[in-house]
C-alpha cells in the first residue's frame, strides 16, 4: 500500500473540558493527515462501565500517507500525550481515538481489526458517521451506515450545540451614540482567487477589505458574514474561475449587501499579477509581478466596479538634468568649443540626472471592460522609462540611456497617463472615472514626490482637446461609486 488513504476515526473524551480535547487531539492528528470533513458532536452515555461522565462523541474523515499500523501508534501516541494511560476496560478518558474504516481494508490482527470490531452495534459512532456520509457502505456487513443504524434502538445519542445562542441580535441594537458610519467590516482578508477562463484561469494571491454602510440606529455589522461571504464565494471560485478582478469584486459587494442589510457596501481587492515580458536587447524572458486593483460598490439599485494595476518604472528628473547640461556647456564654451559645437555635442550624448523608482497607478470605472495588461503598458509607457526583472548589461544600458533622454516629473507622468489613456481607448464612454496617480521613490530627497488626477473621462477629453477650462472639483471615486 502507497499514496494516499481514507480513513474515519472516531473521537470520543469524557474527562476535563471534552471539547477542548477533541479540537486539541484534531491538531495533532494535522501533523500527519488532513482532515477533510467533522460530524457535530454528540454527548452519548457511556457504555460497558456507566458510573461515570457522560461522553462528547464526533467522527471525521481524514487522508494520509500513514498505513494502518502506523497510523494506529500515531494514534496512541496522541492519547498518551494528553494524558491517557492503560486502565481497565471502558474506563473514563481523556480522549479516545478509534480507526472505524480505512480504505475498503478488511483486516485483522492482534493489535488492529478494521473495520473497527464494535462499529456496527456502536450508535455514538454510526450517528456521526450516518450525519457525514449516511449511503457509507461498511465493507463486512456490506451495508449503509445510516441502515446500520436503523436497526439499533436505544441510541442514547444527543446532537450537542456547541456556540452559545445569544438570546438577541446585539448588532441591531440601537447604539449608545445615534451616529451613521460610513464604512465598516473587516480588511487585509488573505484568500487565494482565481481568475481567467477554462485552462487559461490562474491562481493568485490577493489581498480583500470589505465594507458596509452602517446607520444611526445600528450598533454594528455582523463581521463573521463578511468572512462567510468571501469564503462561499472564493470556494465556488476556486473551482469556476470568475473572468477578472472586478467581477469578483462586484460579486462580493453584492452578496454583502445582502447579507449585512446594508444600505451600501463596498470591497477592494488587491492582488499580486504575473506578466510576462522580454528584455530589450538580449530577449530574456521575464516574468514581472504588478498589483492588480479591483474595486465595487453595491447598493439595491446598481454595482459599479473600478479596474486598476499599480506598476513600478523608472524616472529621471528633468530639473537636475538641465542643471548638469548648462555646467557642461560651460565646460565646453571654456574648452574652447563654439556654442554650435557645444549644442551639438549636448544634443548628441545622454546627460546625467538623479533618477528615481516610480509607482504608477491608473483606475478605470466604465460599463465598458479594460484589459488590466493593457493598463500596465499605459503606465508603464508614461515614465521615463520601464524596468525589468532580469537586466543584462545591454539591457541596462538600454534603460538607462532611454530614461535620460526621457526626462519626467511626478506631474508629467500623470498627464502622459491621461493622454495615453484618451488615445488608446477612444471607445470609453464619457461618463468613464479615470484615476492616474504617480508616487516617486526619490533617490537624493528625504520625502516622495506624488502627483495625481481623478474625475470623468469628458471633463479629461476637453481639457486634452484645449475645449474646457478645469474643473472646479473633479468628481472623487467615492462619489463616482456612490453616485
């Protein structure tokens, strides 16, 4: 026998907090398998030697690699852990770990019988089992669990609850303090999402915050919904990819207004996207990560979504570039070139500048779908230049030289994001929410430089085409989601 193996054990404990033993015999058992699926627990009466404490029973279905031999001194050492001992025969415990069904083995030995010897007559173990799996054939009877347990009288067995029922719903108590919030729920959810279609899906790690707005007369959300939320739906998309990041979103924030109540709700959701790429000269394949943004707003009438990446490139200030090229000229002037021949020597070589890792991001919010790769390349071409992962020194000089005859400022990245955006995608409608931002990591400065746009693609357009003055107050994505 090889690979790996089903198993059911049975857990049952009747001394010390018996739940707290069951959860603590569950985490050592994850040392060596997985467990798949639990029953609820059940308080059963004990059998064989009844002057004693009443037994919290549960079974749960589990893989490993161990076989049967090893998986029972696995066991054993497990309940010698938490403190059983040889006794005498259905003597109290601690914990109790039982192989009920391993595969579809039949097998006996002196120190193992599976299936367990007592399985069929025992109901605090065919009620659990019979709740899991009820169609669970045992392979010596050759019959059902749940028929199994049908011919047995007496169960003895009692579904036990173990949360506490409150006896009101706290959250929608009026709170001390009558004031609405505008945003509420949980952030920085780690789940791991798939996006894409058929084979073409990818798994990725992403990053959720998710939000509802919360009125005067409510205490608070219920956060454990936000987590439900995300998790029935993550687990249906793990196995039917959703086409892209701001689907996900919208599907979220509908199924949290749903079942917050909410008047509105909202999630952002970042995570982390491969992109291949091919250095400039020496045509190395590289695969470059960027933050790929979805975000969607939800109320009863409508959901808007906003696609958006966040990319790393390079920039070269301008201002200090100019400073050099006026000392250089002066050098050359002094040197005894004309002011022709020094023009044309300055014209003819790159000059020197401090340069600066730059963050660009670019948010679209349209009924009209944008591919995020195609954002990247927006982004990417309005700095002074882009960066790679792998450089080979070709394809450094490339780079550098490229950004030093492409010298930008935070503000002239901003503006070439927008006109980029206006050309390539002259589709989009006006009533598109456009956000371009670029933060500068500078490299001789002790702050950030950081320069950004946001309003409606119209508003962007006429001011491009020297239609418009600008506007007053460019519509904010808060307001263009809620509106």
């Amino acid at each position: 026998m090889s690979g790996q193996h089903t198993a059911y054990l049975g857990l049952g404990a009747n001394q010390g907090n018996r739940l707290a033993n069951l959860l603590q015999a569950q985490q050592y058992m994850r040392a060596r398998m997985t467990i798949e699926k639990t029953s609820s627990y059940y308080q059963t009466e004990p059998v064989g030697y009844e002057d004693q404490p009443k037994f919290l029973n549960m079974v749960c279905r589990v893989t490993t690699e161990l076989e049967p031999q090893d998986l029972l001194h696995f066991l054993k050492r497990i309940e010698r852990r938490m403190g059983r001992w040889p006794s005498f025969r259905n003597a109290p415990r601690t914990i109790d770990i039982d192989i009920l069904l391993y595969d579809d083995l039949i097998m006996e030995t002196e120190e193992l019988t599976i299936p367990h010897p007592r399985l069929h007559e025992r109901p605090f173990v065919l009620v659990p089992l019979s709740e899991m799996e009820p169609g669970l054939v045992h392979p010596v009877q050759n019959k059902s669990v749940e028929t199994l347990l049908g011919g047995l009288r007496d169960w003895g067995v009692a579904k036990q609850c173990m949360q506490p029922t409150p006896t009101h719903d706290v959250q929608q108590e009026k709170p001390s303090v009558p004031v609405c919030l505008s945003r509420v729920g949980v952030t920085n959810l780690q789940r791991n999402v798939r996006f894409g279609n058929g084979e073409g899906s990818r798994l990725f790690q992403a990053s959720l915050d998710l939000f509802a707005d919360l009125n005067s007369a409510q205490a608070g959300v219920h956060m454990s919904r936000f987590s439900v939320a995300t998790e029935e739906l993550v687990h249906n998309l793990t196995r039917v990819p959703t086409p892209d990041i701001e689907s996900l979103a919208g599907n979220l924030s509908q199924q949290i207004l749903e079942d917050q109540g909410a008047v509105r709700s909202e999630v952002h959701i970042t995570a982390r996207s491969p992109l291949g790429k091919v250095t400039p000269v020496s045509g190395k394949f590289t695969e470059e990560l960027y933050n790929l943004i979805g975000i969607a707003s939800s109320t009863a009438e409508r959901t808007r979504c906003i696609i958006g990446v966040t990319v790393e490139g390079m920039t070269v200030c301008p201002c200090a570039q100019e400073m050099v090229r006026c000392n250089s000229k002066e050098i050359l002037l002094k040197e005894g070139f004309t002011e022709e021949q020094a023009e044309r020597a300055l014209q003819a070589i790159p000059i020197a500048s401090h340069n600066q890792r730059g963050l660009g991001t670019l948010l679209i919010g349209s009924d009209v779908r944008v591919r995020a790769e195609s954002l990247v390349h927006v982004i990417e071409a309005s700095m002074s230049s882009e960066t790679y992962a792998i450089l080979k020194r070709p394809d450094e000089f490339f780079v550098v030289n490229k950004a030093h005859r492409n010298p930008r400022f935070v503000e002239d990245v901003v503006r070439e994001m927008l006109r980029l955006l206006v050309d390539t995608f002259p589709d989009l409608p006006d009533d598109t929410f456009v956000l371009a931002r670029q933060e500068n990591l500078e490299s001789i400065h002790k702050h950030n430089a950081f320069a950004e746009r946001f309003g409606l693609l119209c508003d962007i357009r006429r001011e491009l085409a020297g239609e418009g003055v600008n506007p007053i107050r460019p519509i904010s994505m808060d307001e263009w989601l809620k509106s």
